[in-house]
C-alpha cells in the first residue's frame, strides 16, 4: 500500500509502463493504447493522484521551457541565463540535471523531462553509447544532443570542432619556443577530450624544433586535482616552458600551484586552457584559452525547436589571448 503522496512514477510502476506513457494520459497529447489508457486512468483515479501543477503548466507552455542534461560541472551556470531571449524574446527557464556520467543517469533525467512535456530534451556531451543515443532520438525526435555524432539524423545535433581546438591551443603554447612541455588531460576520455587531445599531440609532434612533451592525467580536470598534480610533480613542472590543460579550471588549478611555487607566468612559463569560462578572468594572470561556445550551440539548438528547421551555422574555435601566455 503506498503511504507516501503518490507520483507519477509509482502510476508507471503499477501499471507497468513508462512515465511518458503515463504523461501522454495525464496531459492528453500522444497515442496511447486503449486498454493502457483505462489502466492507466484506474490507477489515477483509485490512488487520487494529483498531477503535479508546475508541470502541467509546462505542457501548456511548450514553446518556453525544454530541459538540458549535463555530465559535469564543465559547464558555468552562467551560461543558461536568458538562452533563448534573442529567439522568443523571453528568458528561457530550462531544467538542470546533472548526471554523474552514467547512461542509467541519463535515461532517467531523459524519462523525467519527457514526462513534463518539455517541447526539447538537450544531452550535453552524452556519457550514453552511439547505439544507446541513436535509439534515444529515434523514440524521442524532440532529443537534442551538444557534441556527439549522429547517424540517425543531423537535425539532433550541433557540434564544434575540437580537434582544431586542441591545434590552436598546441599553436599558442609553442608560439615563443621551448623544450620541455606539459600537457594535463582527462583520466576519463569522452569523445570531446579525445579530439582536443588528438590535436594537441598531433601539432607538438610535428614541431620542426626539438621538443619534449610529458602528459599527466588527472581523475577530476577541476581546481584541487590540478593543483596536487601540480605539487606532486614539482620538478616537471618548475622545467616546463609551456603547458596546455583540460579546461579552464584544471589550468586555474595550475597557475595557483606554479604561483605557490614562485614561479612567474607567463616569464618562466606559459599556460593555456580551454573553455572560456568566467573563471579564466578570475585567474591572476588572467588566462589564455580557447572559446568553447555553448551558449551560442545551446541558442542554436533552441532556433531548431521553436523553427523546426535546420540553418547552417559553424562552431570554430577561437583563441582568446589574455596574459598568461
């Protein structure tokens, strides 16, 4: 017997359903199978379950809310205020929820979305296999993914160039020379890192100067890992000439640890990260990146639910030059 206010979740449990299944009943806007249909409004009935009135709202109101999934804290919460202001004139509210890098995770964000009726589902840099995700968006055509390849449809995505990214950041770093370089990356590759990665060593290889690289992996590319790796390896660290990080973060990391060092940046080394994001500026010195333009994907996104179309548009990386290189 169930004791607690009932959801919409124990209604797809009891009737052996999905919670999307049960979201079509509820708000009567899908094709449901009859006899489900009764069994379904049974348990709604005889339980006394409520919908819950936000997200019936949400089904009203289709064309203001979608609801975007991301596996980590790479992303500044910065970056979803007013997504959408320059497509609908409204502030966009969407709804946040962070997975830990599980495609169990991410199903049951995707499910809970679905059954508030968001008229979008974004998956940012998708822990989810290809098969997994070609599935996905083939059972949901409103399911929108930020930097993975498609086979199923081009409309679901928007992607950026990361390889190039990964060449550019290598370009900066050996712009004034040098030996010895350090490269930090992600213990846990997904698609993204791996093309940056690629395009990082594949440019100091083919350096015309004699050049010795060292990669150093961190579990957690944030502040704290970068800056013990840092700390562990001292003496790599005081020989490098440049060095070329994950993210904005891992590099934020390692300016603090090299400046705990003594050291002097850029006159003694250089650093490098990606991203952009406002910690870059918070930096001292402020930090050299490269631009990583999710709102600007995540806005393209939001034009193909509301237009329903597909508009060229490319997503290059950009140095943004600053003082610590």
């Amino acid at each position: 017997m169930i004791t607690e206010p009932v959801t919409i979740k124990d209604i797809a449990k009891l009737a052996n359903v999905s919670i999307a299944t049960v979201s079509r009943v509820i708000n009567e806007n899908g094709k449901v199978k009859g006899s489900t249909k009764t069994k379904i409004q049974h348990l709604i009935d005889s339980l006394n379950f409520k919908p819950n009135a936000f997200a019936r709202d949400l089904v009203k109101n289709r064309s203001s809310s979608i609801g975007i999934i991301y596996p980590h804290f790479s992303f500044d919460c910065h970056e979803f205020n007013g997504l959408s202001q320059a497509n609908t004139g409204t502030p966009l509210p969407p709804y946040l929820a962070q997975t830990a890098h599980t495609e169990d995770e991410e199903k049951a964000r995707i499910e809970e979305l679905d059954a508030l009726g968001c008229p979008g589902i974004v998956l940012c840099h998708s822990r989810c296999s290809a098969q997994t995700l070609n599935r996905w968006v083939k059972k949901l055509p409103y399911l929108y993914c930020i930097d993975r390849q498609l086979t199923s449809s081009s409309f679901q995505s928007v992607n950026f160039d990361h390889l190039n990214a990964g060449v550019l950041q290598a370009r900066e770093a050996l712009k004034n020379g040098g030996r010895f370089g350090i490269v930090v990356y992600s213990a846990t590759f997904n698609h993204a890192s791996a093309q940056r990665f690629s395009g990082i060593i594949g440019t100091l290889s083919n350096y015309k100067e004699p050049l010795e690289v060292e990669t150093l992996s961190v579990t957690k590319c944030d502040i704290e890992s970068a800056f013990d790796l840092v700390k562990k390896n001292a003496d790599l660290f005081k020989r490098a000439d440049f060095i070329i990080t994950e993210n904005d973060f891992a590099a934020y990391g390692v300016i603090n640890a090299l400046k705990a060092m003594g050291l002097r940046i850029p006159h003694e080394t250089t650093v490098i990260g990606f991203g952009n994001h406002m910690i870059s500026t918070l930096s001292y010195p402020k930090l050299t990146t490269v631009q990583y333009p999710f709102n600007q994907m995540l806005n393209e996104i939001v034009y193909r639910i509301e237009k329903g179309e597909i508009r060229t548009r490319n997503f290059r990386p950009t140095l943004v030059k600053r003082q610590s290189s």
